[in-house]
C-alpha cells in the first residue's frame, strides 16, 4: 500500500530516492517573490544609523498581525542583530552551555522568517555573516559536521538546526560561486546525517533515529526532529537526499508514539509522552508529508496523526504548555498548526502572540526555557513571524 510520504514524493515530481538540485532560476524567482512581499508587508528604513525599523504596517499585512506585533518583531530583529558576533555566530548566553551552531542556526532563521535573504534585505549583512560562519566550520572541521567539536557537545543538536538553515539559504538568491560552495557543504553535511541515523532492526522495518553525537548509535527524540526537517529542507531545494531516511525517520516517530497519542522520548527507553517531542513530531509529518485526515491524510497514517494532534491540543496550552521546554514546544507546534491552516491556527496565533508580546524584555529580548536570549529571541520571532509565510519549510 502506498503511504502519504511516498505520495508526497510523486506529486513533487521526483518519486526516485534522490533528487536533483533545483535550477537556480527556480530558486531566484522564489527569493524575488519573497523579497517583494517583504516589501509590502513592512517597508524598511533605516532610523537612527544601523537600527533597521519596520514601518506601520499596511493593508496588506497577514491577518491577525497588527502594529504592536510588528514592532515587537522589529525589536527582536534588532536584538539579534546587534549582539552577533564579528565572525558571524550567536552564544546562548544562558545557562546550558554554549552550543553556537545551534544558536546562529536558529538566530539566523529568525532573520531570513522576516524576508531577508543572503543577498538582500535589511538583515542580508548578518543572514550572510551566518551563513559563511558554517561554512568556515565545515571547512574546518572537514568531517562534514557543521558544530566544532570542541564546543559544542552535543554537536547532532547544532548539526540539524545548522543544516536545516544552510538548506533556506541554498534555495534563495546566491551567486553562483557561493551557492557552489554551499552545496558542497550541504552535500557533506546530509552524508553525516544519513550515516549516523540508528537501525531499530529488521523487525521494525529499520526505523531510525538520532543521538547527540555522530557515532553514538542510538536515538533521542529532540535530535531526530532536527535531522528530519533538515533532510526534509534539504530535499525540498533540490539537494541529493535518499528517501529511506526520510522514510525510516518518519517510522521512528511512529514507533515512539504511545497509547496517548503522545510521542516518548526514546524508543530503548519507553516512557512518558513528552509534549514538546510531540508537537515537533507533527511539524515533522507535515514536512514529511504524513497528514491527518483533515489536512487531507488518508488511512491508519492519518488516524496516528490526528491522535497525536489531540495529544498536544491537550498539552500544549499558550499560558503554560511544553512540559519545560515552553519555546520549543511552542516553535514546532506553532509551525504544525500553521501548516494545518483553518480554525485551529486562527485561534492559537493571537493567543500565542499576546503571550509572547507580554514576555518581550525592554531591549526587545526574549529570555528563552533558562537556554538563554539568543535562543528565546530567535524562537518568539519566528513564531510571530510565521503568517509572511517567508520561510520554505513552514510553507503551506
């Protein structure tokens, strides 16, 4: 019986295991068309030397966006671009370590969910510094990960979020000696990535997941959602990517669903269903093209779907939801219900909007799950950012 996903994978036109680079043409139109909607949803001008202000927001903003929103968002920006560091990275300043790929990863997202690009924009300058600090990295390094081994620990963390950024910044305007260097980075980045996916063995069909580390063999929930929407990204910009990855990822997630509806935190250790690992499990069926029925899923796929959405309608409350991890949980569920549209998406984003809005420091900061502002800052934006509809992954 055929599955969503590999339907998915025909309608794109491309139902093999691999797919070819999107034509450079393709990938300009699309940063062309993104760049004039940024202009009509909030002309930029430059106020007061290098702060960068978004003006009053016109007719054609999203709906359920008004002038306080957009200022918040312009703070935000703001923030992030001034504490980015001259090589081009962010540091969590929090209290859980420093994990600088997966800090600029998410802090470079933020930016290009606000229109801007490598190449243009109001942030293009930081967008770009970003981008060419993971590449440096993986230069360095030459092993294809893109986290530096020394500081950051768990590097399949950073690895995930820092290729899934790398893959937005491929399929939009590049010259084409960057985007060449750019793809033979990414090129090496999905190999680590598709070898150190674990086996859960022939009984389970092979299904796989991620760890902290490359080698390590063995599965977590938070790191596999990563590695999936970047492979996922990854796939939609015309990167070479096998689809039993993607494939057996997607049966990963399933086998770690319990009876709840929930997702456990990892398939050798049963447990609990973890709200935050759930909701990023629905973002990552979407992408993977995995539906319920009312988003247009059909069969026992689509029955697991929407019981895992009940789960996190449950769970996942605007005022206290997450389990802990209240900007995470939020981040993927957030993007889930965009993606799902309708009713449910329509009466979440004002609720998460004004609670976000009533958590914005002075200085346009956002302090995030104790990780730090960096972190806090970069998630809130991208949430309140998400009805431009800028960035590809989260597109409808």
């Amino acid at each position: 019986m055929r599955t969503n996903l590999e339907a998915a994978f025909e309608r794109s036109g491309r139902s093999d295991s691999v797919c070819a680079r999107k034509p450079a043409g393709c990938r300009r139109r699309g940063a062309l068309r993104r760049l004039i909607c940024a202009m009509l949803c909030a002309a930029v001008t430059m106020i007061g030397g290098s702060r960068v202000q978004a003006a009053a927001p016109g007719p054609v903003l999203p709906k359920m966006m008004d002038k306080q929103t957009i200022d918040a968002i312009d703070k935000g920006l703001n923030y992030l671009s001034k504490t980015q560091r001259p090589d081009g990275q962010w540091f969590p300043t929090g209290g859980y370590g420093t994990y600088p790929s997966a800090m600029t990863a998410i802090a470079g997202m933020a930016l290009l969910a606000g229109g801007s690009t490598p190449e243009s924009g109001p942030y293009a300058k930081n967008v770009r510094k970003a981008m060419f600090y993971f590449l440096h990295v993986a230069e360095t390094e030459k092993d294809g990960l893109l986290a530096t081994s020394g500081a950051e620990g768990r590097s399949m963390h950073g690895h995930g979020f820092a290729l899934l950024f790398l893959a937005q910044c491929y399929g939009m305007d590049l010259d084409e000696k960057t985007a060449k260097r750019l793809k033979a980075v990414i090129d090496k980045a999905v190999l680590v990535t598709q070898k150190s996916q674990s086996d859960l063995g022939v009984a389970l069909n092979h299904a796989g997941g991620w760890f902290y580390t490359p080698e390590s063999g063995t599965d977590e929930g938070s790191v596999t959602v990563t590695q999936l929407q970047a492979l996922r990204a990854c796939r939609n910009v015309g990167i070479k990517v096998n689809k039993v990855s993607i494939d057996r990822a997607v049966a990963y997630l399933k086998y770690c669903q319990n009876a709840d509806g929930g997702i456990s935190y990892r398939a050798e250790m049963r447990g609990n269903s973890m709200p935050a690992i759930s909701a990023a499990a629905i973002a990552c069926f979407y992408a993977a093209g995995v539906y319920d029925r009312d988003s247009g899923g059909k069969g026992p796929e689509a029955e697991m779907v929407a019981k895992l959405l009940t789960y996190c309608q449950k769970s996942m409350g605007v005022e206290g939801g997450g389990g802990g991890h209240y900007f995470y949980a939020h981040l993927y569920y957030s993007e889930a219900l965009y993606q799902r549209g309708g009713k449910d998406w329509e009466a979440y984003y004002p609720k998460i909007r004004n609670k976000l809005l009533s958590m914005q420091a002075p200085d346009g900061s956002w302090q995030g799950d104790s990780v730090g502002t960096t972190y806090g800052t970069a998630i809130a934006t991208l949430i309140l950012q998400l009805p431009y509809g800028y960035l590809p992954i989260c597109q409808r």
